[in-house]
C-alpha cells in the first residue's frame, strides 16, 4: 500500500541528463516494494517540519530488508548498534561512544592526515588512473590512524569490502543479498575483536571505544559500525569531491589558489553531490499530515539532494558556489541518530581539499563517470583521470 507524495520535485531537463540518480529517487514510490507507505521530503520547508515531527522511530533492520532478514549474524549485530535502535536503548548506546568521537581527540590528528593525503597523491603514477584507488587507499590510511590501526596485522585494505558488503544492510534492495550481507557480519566481528583487543588502554577511536563499559559483543559492534558507517561514506565523499574539482576546472583553481577555504569546499561539495541518499524513518503513531494520512508503520524518507536544491533556501542551487551561505546539511542526518562521525569525517575531507591545494595535482578528467544509483552511498564507481 503507497500513501502517495507529500511533495514532487521538478528539476532542469538538462539537469535530469547530468544527474540521473536523483530521478530514479524520484522514482522511489515506485521501486520500493514494501507493505509500508512513503512520504517523500524534498525542500527544507518540509526537512524541518520532519525533523520536528514526534512520532518517528528508526527504520528497523526488518522492515528494510521487506522482512528477509530477522535472524542471523547481521541482526544480531543490527540489535546492538545505535542506528537501529530507539529510546532508551539508543540513549545509553550513543552515551557510551559519543565521547569516542570528540571533535578534540580528531583535531589533533589534522596534520596527519593532511600528510596522509599528500603523500597518496604524491605517489599516484603519471598517467590514465582511476581516483576510486586513491579514495580507498586515503580513507583506509585515515581510518587506520584514526582508530590506532594502521600498523596491525589484523587489518588490510580486504577489510573495505567486507564493510561495504555490510554496508548493503542499509539499503531497501538488502532483502536480496541476505548471504552477503551475513557473511560480511561474521568476518567484520572476527577482524574488529582483535583489532578492539590490541588498542586496549590506548587512547584511539578504537582504545575508546574498547574501553566503553559495556558488554564486549556491544564494543565490538560499535567497531564494526563505525567500519561501516564510515568507510563507504567517506569514499563517496571524496569521489565526489575529486568529481566536482575536475568537472570543472576554474573550481579546481580556486582551491589551489587558495580562493576558497577547504571547509567550505568540503561543505558545498556535500551540498553538491550529498553521498548519504535519504533519511528514512518510521512513524510510530499515525498522524496527518496535511492532505496525508500516515499511518504508523510507514516509512518516511527524506532526500538529501533534493533537500539540497530548493529554491526557496538557497540562491541558485544549481551554481556551485563554496562561497554561498550554507544552511544545515541534510547530509548527516537529524536528531537522536545525527551522524556520530561527522568531526571525523569532515577533517578527513577537508585535509583532502587541503592536500589537493598543496600539491595541485595535474589531473584531467578523461570522461564522465557512471555513478551508483540509490541504493549505495552516491559516487563515481570509477573515476578515471589523466594524471600528467
Ligand atoms: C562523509 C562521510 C559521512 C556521511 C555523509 C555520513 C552520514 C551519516 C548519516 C546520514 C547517518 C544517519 C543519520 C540519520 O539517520 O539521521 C549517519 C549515522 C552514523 N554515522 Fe555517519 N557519515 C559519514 C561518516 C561517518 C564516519 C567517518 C563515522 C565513524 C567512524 C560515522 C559514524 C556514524 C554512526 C556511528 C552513525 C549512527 C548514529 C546513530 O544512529 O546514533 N559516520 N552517518
């Protein structure tokens, strides 16, 4: 059963050419193949009346996998992770990680991480490349020194697929890769358990997180979510960065030219190209909204780039302009559930723009690339550049 739109949203047609993937959103009321209804948010009016309403849950592991998936290794680990739980339970899971999370204890690894990024553009070769590689290879190495990991044993760049298999759980298609996705979970938990145990005491994102008072099951969960949580998204945004700068390249002037600040390109480019599709929640109780009946049990699902292309909120959304006024990024999620990691991920993206400034790498985009549809984080699947 379909509730309908609350609201449509009707780009440029030159628009609809150059970025298909919001179109196929578009499409949603139509792919999802769910009992639940949809409401569908799309300008910034309507994102702060959602973010406001007092009747939403946290979609359920069940209820995006359409039901495939209420047992097995995936949901157990979905029962012991903030982002599929509520109330109280999500209340003391959060408390128990945020401190782990601080914006301090990540400032103070800037500078690596702007060396990090360096040097992995320094070390590209000349010639056709694909930056997907140099994406990988940068939030591997962050990640690494941000969790303390980046010498051990336990861990090697094999670890970005798994969580990104485990990542699938995320998405309305998970009901169909019920295996993956299981088999994702066992590897993840038997990696993170030793990582966890060899930063006992130490004072890493992943010392901290050993360190919570909590079961050892629920520390090792929250290791694997922010292996999940952070490792797709944080590529994405980075492709997308690198896709932005090079698709045009007076913007790419700009940044070595120092005429823009690295956190405001960050910003605009999340503006721009928002890697975390939607934000879906489940109505708790059934309320009206205005001519829509909701039921609770429907899902409601905000968009992050239609949000981010409202008239009404911004001057001319379709410019890329890091200069403009920017207000309150869809992209990281609302409320209980905001986006834990965002200090983390927004210092590793802007030493990125930061890196990208210094070096002024000679990159030329050879052609335009395909890019993920909804389902996953939204990025380039290749992007494939001269490097001169
Ligand atoms: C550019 C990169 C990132 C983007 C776009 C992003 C986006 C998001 C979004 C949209 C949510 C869900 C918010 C909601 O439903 O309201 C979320 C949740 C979360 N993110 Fe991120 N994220 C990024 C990077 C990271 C990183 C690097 C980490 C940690 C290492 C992380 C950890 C988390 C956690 C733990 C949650 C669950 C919070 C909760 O449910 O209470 N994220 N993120």
């Amino acid at each position: 059963m379909k509730t309908g739109l609350l609201e449509t949203f009707d780009p440029p047609a030159d628009e609809w050419d150059a970025n298909p993937w919001p179109f196929v959103a578009a499409n949603t009321a139509e792919w999802y193949e769910g009992p639940l209804g949809i409401l569908f948010v799309s300008s910034n009016r309507r994102w702060e009346e959602f973010r406001a309403l007092k009747h939403l849950r946290a979609a359920a592991i069940e209820e995006t996998s359409l039901g495939a998936i209420t047992s097995g290794p995936a949901w157990e680990w979905s029962q012991q992770v903030t982002s599929w739980s509520d109330g109280p339970r999500h209340a003391e899971l959060r408390g128990l990680f945020a401190p782990a999370f601080s914006a301090s204890a990540v400032n103070r690894l800037r500078p690596r991480l702007v060396d990090i990024c360096v040097e992995a553009i320094e070390q590209l070769p000349s010639g056709p490349i694909d930056l997907a590689e140099l994406a990988n290879n940068i939030a591997y190495r962050a990640f690494g020194v941000v969790a303390g990991i980046t010498n051990s044993a336990h861990i090697d760049m094999s670890v970005i697929d798994t969580a990104t298999d485990l990542a699938n759980l995320w998405g309305w298609h998970s009901g169909r890769m019920v295996d993956v996705i299981n088999r994702a979970a066992v590897d993840l938990r038997a990696v993170v358990d030793l990582l966890l145990r060899e930063q006992e005491g130490l004072d890493t994102l992943y010392g901290r997180i050993a360190a919570a008072d909590a079961e050892w099951d629920v520390r090792v969960a929250a290791g694997m979510q922010t292996l999940v949580a952070g490792w797709e998204t944080t590529v994405a945004s980075i492709l997308g960065i690198c896709h932005t700068l090079l698709d045009d390249p007076s913007r790419l002037r700009n940044v070595v030219e120092a005429a823009w600040s690295p956190a405001a390109v960050v910003e605009e480019c999340l503006r721009w190209k928002p890697p975390a599709a939607a934000m879906m929640r489940i109505a708790s109780e059934s309320f009206q909204w205005e001519e829509l009946s909701i039921e609770a049990g429907h899902m409601l699902v905000a968009y992050t780039f239609f949000i981010a292309r409202d008239c009404d909120a911004y001057d001319d959304p379709w410019v890329f302009n890091p200069a403009r006024r920017q207000i309150d990024l869809p992209v990281w999620g609302f409320g209980a559930h905001r986006c834990m990691g965002v200090a983390l991920a927004t210092a590793e993206l802007e030493s990125l723009v930061e890196a990208i400034r210094v070096t002024n790498p000679a990159w030329a985009l050879v052609e335009q690339p395909r890019w993920t549809d909804p389902k996953r984080a939204y990025r380039p699947i290749e992007l494939i550049v001269e490097n001169g």
